[in-house]
C-alpha cells in the first residue's frame, strides 16, 4: 500500500521563556552581514559630509580672517593719517 508521509512542518525557535521567538529577531548571517555593510557605508557617507563641512567651514574661516587683516590695515593706515 501506499507509504504515509509526514507534512513538514516549520521549526519553531523558541525563546528563554519557551514561548516562540519573534519572527523579526531571527536574522540570518548573510542578512546581518548586508546590516553591516549598509551600516558601514552610512558611517562613510556622514564622515565624507563631515569632512566637508569642516574643510567648508576652514575655508569661510580663512575668508574670514583675510577680510579682518585688510580692514585692519586699512583703519591703521587711516589712522595713520589722521595723526599727521
């Protein structure tokens, strides 16, 4: 006669409580590795806009200091004059 076969059915993890564990906190390794990677370049793109706010900022601060040294000389040359 014809053989009885089992249904298969889904292994359940369980947690420490015995309860099933929650579909989201099972992870495989490639999906945690495709996490991290994701992770990781999202680290990178903030770092490369960091550092160009920074070099922006280095940059409007050098700007900045330039404008300050010609006011300077300019008011020490006036006042220069008006001491004669």
């Amino acid at each position: 006669m014809g053989e009885v076969r089992q249904k298969k059915t889904p292994t359940t993890f369980l947690c420490k409580q015995g309860r099933p564990a929650r579909r989201g906190i099972q992870k495989t390794a490639g999906s945690l590795k495709l996490e991290i990677a994701s992770l990781e370049s999202q680290l990178l793109e903030q770092e490369r806009c960091h550092l160009e706010q920074v070099s922006a900022l280095e940059n409007e601060r050098r700007i900045l200091r330039r404008e300050q040294d010609q006011l300077l000389g300019q008011y020490e040359e006036k006042a220069g004059e008006l001491a004669r």
